[in-house]
C-alpha cells in the first residue's frame, strides 16, 4: 500500500522494529505493578463498551448478573457435595456418583426429600429449581421408595398419584417362632 504513495519501507528497519516489538510488550508489562496493569485493563474494558450499543451493553450487564447470582455450583460427584448431603449417601459410595448422570442425580434428589434435613434440602434447592425437581421425580415415578417415602414425595413437590403411583405397603411382617 506504502508503494502506491511512492514510498518504500526500509527492510533494515523493519526487522529492527520486529525485534524490539516482539520484546517491548512483554517487557513493559513486566515493569508495570499489579495496579497499573489492573488501570489499564479497566480503561481498555471501558473503551470496548462505549463501543457497544447501549442495548448490547445491557444484555451483557443482564448476563454478568445472572451469572454472577446462578443458583448451581459445579459439581461433579457425589463426593463434590456439602457434608450433610454426603451423610445421606451412605448407601453409595458417593465418589462414583456423577450429578450429570440422571440416574445418579434421582438417587441423590430422592434421598435428600426422603431423608434430608433443612440444609441439604436448601443446598438442594440451590442446585435446582422446583421444576426441575418435579420432572426428575416424576420422571423416575417415585422408583427406589416405599408407599411412606412416596408420601412423602407428593407432599413434598405437589405431585399427585398419577405421578407417583400407589406402591402397596406391607409394613413390617414379624413372624415370632413357629
């Protein structure tokens, strides 16, 4: 482009200005304190968004929030999981419960609203919402409980019989020595 004003870089020069240029940022950032460097990132984030249309700037401002303020922590395992929630789990070995499996998320949902106290069903809670909850166990129709925890089930997520089905309960047959 240089060439059709009639001007001709200086090859010399240019490899010169490569070479310092290749080791100036570097350098300069390394020279800078941690305060410096946090300034000038805020002015160039400053920069970015008064390049943006107000509307762009307030859908990203919408998101910062909701990621800021997201209910769900990441969890992994059912080892990944607050104390009183793992003392549920007893039964399972919680390392190889994975929250992405459904299967496994129903069995860490189920015995936390049948067996769980106030904490872990509020860490529950957090992790999804009251729909969600709904549609798993409805999903599942109360599989893995006895008539009293399904009871407990439909109470506690306003499902109805047609989600849960009735399971008859037999209760505790004693039989003394015949």
């Amino acid at each position: 482009m240089l060439e059709s004003f009639g001007l001709v870089k200086n090859a010399h020069a240019v490899a010169l200005g490569k070479l310092g240029g290749s080791k100036g940022g570097k350098a300069r950032a390394h020279a800078l304190t941690a305060l410096r460097r946090q300034e000038i990132a805020s002015a160039a984030g400053r920069a970015r968004a008064r390049s943006l249309s107000s509307t762009r700037r307030q859908e990203i401002a919408r998101l910062a929030v909701r990621a800021r303020w997201s209910k769900r922590s990441p969890i992994v395992t059912g080892a990944d999981t607050p104390a009183e929630v793992r003392r549920l789990l007893k039964t399972y070995d919680p390392a190889q419960l994975r929250w992405t499996v459904a299967d496994d998320r129903y069995a860490i949902v189920r015995e936390i609203l049948v067996r769980g106290d106030t904490r872990a069903r509020r860490w529950l809670n957090r992790m999804l919402e009251p729909s969600e909850l709904r549609e798993l166990v409805r999903g599942y129709r109360g599989a893995g409980c006895n008539e009293p925890e399904r009871v407990k089930l439909r109470k506690s997520l306003g499902l109805s019989v047609k989600d849960i089905p009735v399971r008859p309960y037999v209760g505790l047959q004693w039989r003394g020595p015949t």
